[in-house]
C-alpha cells in the first residue's frame, strides 16, 4: 500500500510505521490519521506481523502536535467530531489492537503525538525526547483520550498539573513518571524498541491477544477486568499455542508457536 505521510516496513515479523512528515515535524492531519488507521489494520491482519513499532521520521520529533491549521476555525459541533472520529479510527483503534504496539519516541510528542504514544501498548523514549499535553494553551482540553490515558500512566496528580501547565518534560522524568519503559540514546532508540520486540516475538502471539484485552478491560467503566481474565485464559486452553507452549515445557525444549 502507498502512503503520502508514512512509511510501513515488515521484515523478520515485526512491522515498523514511521510518521514521515519532518517538514511539519510529524504533526497529525486529517490524511496522516487516516493512513496510520489503514497501516495499523494492515500490520495487525497480516499474519507475519507478530509486533509494531511506531516512530517518527527525522531527529526533532515522535509527533510534535495535530495540525492546527485544519481546526482552528472549527465550531463546538465540528470540533466535538473531530475529537470523537480521531478517537474511534486511530487512538481507541490501536489501544485495542491484538498485534502488540511499541511507541519509538524521538524527539518532541506533543498533544496529539504524546495522546498517539498513550495509545500504543508502552513506550520507550530517545535521551532527547520531550513531552507534553500543551492544549490549553491554545484554548482547548486534549482530545484524543490524554485526560484519560495520562492519568492512568502517571497518575491523576501530575497528569493535572502536566496539562494545567502546559508544559514539557523530559526523557528522564517522563521515565519517573512511568509514562516511559526505557530510556536510551538516539543511535539505540530503535535497536531498542527491535530487542524487546523480539522477545515478545518468542512467545504466544494468541496468549498476548488475550493479555492485552484483559489489561486493557482494568480500565475500562462497567467492565471487571478480572472476569475477562478468566473468559481470556480460559480461552488459551482451546488454542494450539497452549498445546505447544505446555508440551515443549514438559519435553523441555524451546516452543515453536503456530499463532492459532
């Protein structure tokens, strides 16, 4: 598939999409959030693809915001649309993905770019990186999901104070705050993000698809999480995957996963 604004590769069962906007310091417009929609779709339904790697192109920035000029002269109707299609097509979209997401963070993720790296399963961050819920600045509240992502990540305390701020931290209090995994140098950012995916590439990709539902069901209203924990695991025992995992522990060899 072709795309104007990024770039997706697969190599070796691990999917890499990088934002390729530098210009605009990666900022998300209409076209770049609807082309990372059908690249995640596409990454998560081919069956080669066992993780994904989300970066941005270039030296200064992961995604530096959404693409102001598109908004600005929104009204309260098109503007609750905007947040509410963004939401559904992308962000929600890759929280919810089987296929595990790993945010590269370089550089500048801010708003938009910072709500994106929420919505990815964890993230690890380059030294340079900055990042930061800036929107009130501009008049507004963050509206692909960071009121609510942020402070389940850091907590609801700082998540208050990062937005009513506006400000930026860095790599290393980002890492503080448990917004970051993993923080390394710009050469090994991607290194990084490639080694801890190919350890969870040693594992059931079946077993993670029900790991992240069950996480994902901790937080969400009207739902116990631990009741999908139980549908989830249950599940595991109808799967090839448990077959081999089990067998190759008791004949005390490596697993080879079917995926199904």
């Amino acid at each position: 598939m072709s795309y104007n604004n990024i770039l997706s590769e697969t190599q070796n069962g691990l999917t890499t999409i990088t934002i390729n906007r530098p210009k605009k310091l990666n900022a998300l417009n209409k076209e770049t959030i609807q082309e990372l929609h059908d690249a995640f779709k596409a990454a998560n339904e081919d069956a080669d693809t066992k993780v994904i790697i989300l970066t941005g192109s270039g030296e200064k920035a992961f995604v530096a915001g959404a693409d102001i000029s598109e908004f600005a002269n929104f009204d309260e109707y098109n503007g609750g649309q905007l947040a509410a299609k963004g939401q559904e097509i992308l962000f929600n979209f890759v929280e919810n993905l089987d296929t595990p997401v790993i945010a590269a963070v370089n550089g500048f993720a801010l708003g938009g770019g910072l709500e994106l790296a929420m919505a990815c399963h964890f993230r690890v961050a380059s030294i340079n990186a900055k990042m930061g819920l800036p929107e009130v600045s501009l008049g507004v509240i963050p509206g692909y999901g960071g009121t609510q992502r942020l402070p389940q990540l850091v907590g609801k305390g700082r998540a208050m104070e990062m937005v009513m701020t506006a400000g930026m931290i860095d790599s290393n209090q980002a890492l503080e705050y448990g917004l970051v995994n993993h923080v390394t140098t710009e050469e090994e950012l991607i290194p990084l993000a490639e080694k801890i995916a190919g350890k969870i590439m040693r594992n059931s990709s079946v077993a993670i698809k029900g790991a992240i539902k069950a996480i994902n069901a901790n937080f969400r209203d009207g739902v116990n999480g631990y009741e999908v924990e139980i549908e989830e695991f249950g599940n595991c025992f109808g799967t090839d995957d448990f077959k081999e995992g089990t067998s190759a522990f008791l004949e005390k060899r490596k697993a080879d996963f079917p995926g199904k």
